[in-house]
C-alpha cells in the first residue's frame, strides 16, 4: 500500500505526547524523518523509532523529494515562515495553531498556497472530534437559530509561568480552536463580534450569525485544577445537545436516538468509561493525571499557590481508581478525544486520493486569526465589531 512519508518538523513534547503517537499508528503514513535542534531528543527518537533520518537542519525534509508531507510542532513564532517554506516546497502541511500572529503572516500563507502544489491543513482537531461530529451531523437538519455555548476554561500553568503564553492572548493560541469550530459548526462566517475580559486570560465572547444563530464562548484561565475543560451545549427549537469534554453527549428531543459515550483518546480506559460513564472519566483524569505525564513536564501546582484537593462526591464510586491504570506506557497523557488522529489521517487520505480535504486551510486560519484581532478590537473599544466589513478590507468574501 502506498503510504505518505511524513517528516517532523519540531519534536518538543506536544509532538512527541500527541502528533508522533498519532502518526505511527495511522497505517496510511511512514514517519519518514524527524528535524530538531535538540540533538539529544533526535537520538532517543531514532532509537525508538524506524526513521529514515534524523536532523538539526530542516532545510534538508524541505529539499527531500521523498517526503510528501510534513507536521510542524515548534514555537509558534516560527509557525508563519515554516508554512511558507514548506508550501514553497510543494509539501502538504500540518501545522500546529495559531496558523500566524499577525494579519501580514496570513496574507503571505494564502499566497503560497494559492501557488503551492501542496496544501495547509491548520491543526484545528476540533473539526475532527468524533462527539462533534454526530452533534454536527444530527444539527443538519434542524431549522434555524442556534443558540451555543461553549466553555473552554482550565488553569493554564504555561500562562502562570513566565513563558511566552503569559504575553499572548489566550483567545490567540487556545480560543482559536473554538472560533474555528464556530464557523465549522455553523458553516458560515460571524457577522457580528463583541468580547469582554482582559486581554491575555480571560474572556467572554458573542459570535453572532446571519441567520440568527449565537456561539457565546467563555474562554478562561481561572477553576479548579480538577474540573473537566471543555464543554459544549447546543439549543435549537425543540432540540438540544450537551457534551461533556468529549465524552459524555446527551441528546434531548431527536427522535429514536439516545445519549452516547465516546471512547477516551485511543481508547485507553475505553471499557471502564462505557461501564461507569462520565464519572470514572473525571476522577480518573485527576487521580491519573502526573501518570501519563514525564517528570519534567509535571506541573506543580502548590508551588504556584493553587491548592487541588481530591474530588469528593456525596456517594461512593461503583469503581475502585487503584484498580485502574495506564495501559498504554507510550502514551505521555491521559485525554478525551479530539479529534488529533482523525485529523491528520483524514489529511493524509486526501493526500492519497487528491482529494480537498476537510481540514482547516490557509484562509480558515487567517480568518480565525483575523477573527482574533476583531475580538481584542472590541474588547479595547467596548464596541460590537462587523466581521463582515472587516473581512471586506482584506479582500475575503463572507460565507
């Protein structure tokens, strides 16, 4: 079977715990080649895994004509120059959001893969998510408006930290992923935006549709340590859907269907979430959470002042945690699905038949970016922004 070899371009610890997993295990791909600066990293790697190469230069997967695609997982700074670098050399390419950071970054990844052989696919999994995409799937139907409210809110210890997330907006790097599924969801562009909070944590957001439709999004960094992140609630006429972090999706008033649980992140612990449900799952994610995480990359909570004492609810558990471990000792963390491997697999399937795949493209990124940039605009003006006039300046048209 042909199979698309795939090179790396970054391997720090995103990559290594979620894109490189996901890859070796897609029979479609070939993990061809691994760049990175850190020649350590690329030592431990090639003894791991059969690569055809290892390197400290990426220059060399560009100019590789045996690599069909490449996955970028490094700082988000560079992530404009490498898109264009590898759409340059007609690679298709996976890339880690934010696409860009600045209107000027978009502007030139849309010119190049206009002129690109290759294609961009922004790492916007949520699209991919197996919850999602029934939800997605079952809202076809249903009669306008939509009503949706979408919370993505945990403690974000990189943000704490003096790092580079502690100068950025949250709504930047992390909410991006919800303003894409917005549009997915919906499949068409916001007209109206309006936000409220500060402008690097927290934030309260009204995306606001043609057809009446509202996705209000609170994307934040405040909570308990120990309280799931994600959360979905759909309204629509006599309809309505709520998921639970991926996992647990109930489905009120579609006729002859029934709730759902969804398997975690490769399956792992699969069988005890369909037996206990949501509640093993949360417990499980806390009591878990430093077991799937290497040394140095657990997070010390009390020793940034944040206390996490154990859930505790009001009857015992039907399950006993301490029977319960990680199965899979690869796997560096424990998470619901969203969507990585479907993502990349579907991308690489699409690479195989030539087909446009349903990824996130150089135009979706920038208008997300751009999206971003309105967002943090109304919230210095404390003014409702038209999306649709301030895609026109660009020269986009609105779906």
């Amino acid at each position: 079977m042909r199979k698309v070899a795939v090179g790396f371009i970054g391997a720090g610890a995103f990559v290594r715990g979620q894109h490189l997993p996901n890859a070796l295990r897609i029979p479609e791909i070939e993990v061809a080649a691994i760049a990175d600066l850190n020649s350590r990293v690329l030592e431990e790697l090639s003894g791991e895994i059969p690569l055809r190469y290892t390197t400290t230069d990426y220059h060399r997967i560009l100019a590789d004509p045996g690599i069909d695609m490449v996955i970028i997982g490094t700082r988000h700074e560079v992530h404009a120059e490498l898109i264009q670098e590898s759409l340059v050399a007609g690679k298709w390419v996976l890339c880690e959001k934010p696409m860009a950071q600045n209107e000027a970054e978009a502007a030139a990844i849309i010119a190049a893969e206009k002129k690109s052989s290759g294609r961009l696919a922004v790492g916007f999994n949520r699209r991919f998510a197996p919850a999602y995409r029934l939800a997605r799937e079952l809202m076809r139907p249903v009669r306008a408006p939509w009503f949706i409210n979408y919370r993505i809110v945990n403690q974000n210890s990189h943000a704490l930290a003096d790092s580079s997330y502690s100068h950025e907006s949250r709504m930047l790097y992390e909410g991006c992923h919800i303003l894409d599924l917005a549009q997915y969801f919906l499949d068409a562009d916001p007209i109206r935006v309006y936000m409220t909070g500060d402008r690097y944590l927290n934030n309260c957001c009204i995306l606001s549709f043609a057809d009446g439709s509202q996705f209000q999004i609170l994307c934040a960094s405040v909570g308990a340590v120990a309280y799931w992140k994600e959360n979905m609630e759909i309204f629509a006429a006599d309809k309505t859907i709520g998921i639970q972090d991926f996992i647990d999706m109930r489905i009120r008033g579609f006729e002859g269907e029934a709730d759902r649980l969804f398997a975690p992140h490769l399956g792992e612990q699969a069988a005890a979430v369909a037996k206990y449900g949501f509640e093993f799952y949360e417990q499980y994610v806390v009591a878990r959470a430093n077991e799937y995480i290497p040394e140095e990359y657990r997070v010390d909570w009390a020793a940034m002042g944040i206390s996490n004492p154990p859930i505790r609810r009001p009857l015992p558990p039907a399950f006993r945690l301490d029977d319960f471990h990680r199965a899979n000792q690869r796997m560096r963390f424990f998470s619901a699905d969203k969507g990585w491997l479907q993502s990349l697999q579907h991308f690489a399937r699409c690479f195989l038949s030539g087909t446009k795949p349903e990824n996130a493209d150089a135009l979706a990124g920038a208008k997300v970016t751009e999206m971003t940039f309105a967002l943090l605009h109304s919230l210095e003006t404390g003014e409702t922004v038209d999306l649709r006039e301030w895609y026109r300046r660009k020269g986009w048209e609105s779906r």
